[in-house]
C-alpha cells in the first residue's frame, strides 16, 4: 500500500446467498443514493459508504465491495474498518443471509 492509499479502507463480502442491498438498507433505516446498477452511496453514522456489487447488481447481490469514502464527520468510537463491519453485520441481519468464510 502506497502512502496515497493508508486512508483507503475497503472490504469484500462474498454472501451464501444473493440479497437486494438496497432493500436492507432501507429495512434498516439507512441512508443511500443509488449510483447505477452496481454502486449505491450510504451514509452511516454520518461516514460515507460506497458499496458496489462485484457479482451481480445491487438489488441481486451475490458479493460486494464496501468502501469508506469519508470518515464520520463526529468521532463515533469505531476505527473505520470496524465501522464497515457492523455496517455489513446489520445488512446480514435485515437480509437473514450469510457471508462465506
């Protein structure tokens, strides 16, 4: 990783099973823009998020990258990749779906 890049903080989610992400996310009552088919914009904990489907769309999602864009603009006790975590455990919660390990 290049200096550039040590703010950069992505993750990638393969899932058992395919979700609609922009259904989660509205079951749990987060913020979003969709982008186009594969990328939809989330604000979460006033940090933004990028989520972008890498096998298949965002409303038939089998994997997915989440990538902070911004951090939150208020200290929210969650180092940023912690924060990608919990994000993508409420979308698994709403969703009832699974990652694969």
């Amino acid at each position: 990783m290049n200096d550039d890049d040590e703010d950069d903080v992505v993750r990638q989610y393969e899932l058992a099973s395919v979700i609609d992400l922009r259904e989660a996310l509205t079951a749990a009552a987060i913020d979003f823009l969709d982008v186009d088919n594969e990328r939809t914009i989330v604000i979460y904990q006033s940090a933004i998020i990028m989520l972008t489907a890498t096998d298949g769309t965002a409303t038939a999602a089998r994997a997915f990258d989440a990538e902070l864009w911004e951090p939150p603009a208020e200290e929210v006790g969650h180092e940023p990749a912690e924060l990608l975590t919990i994000l993508v455990e409420e979308l698994l919660t709403m969703t009832g779906a699974s990652l694969i390990e």
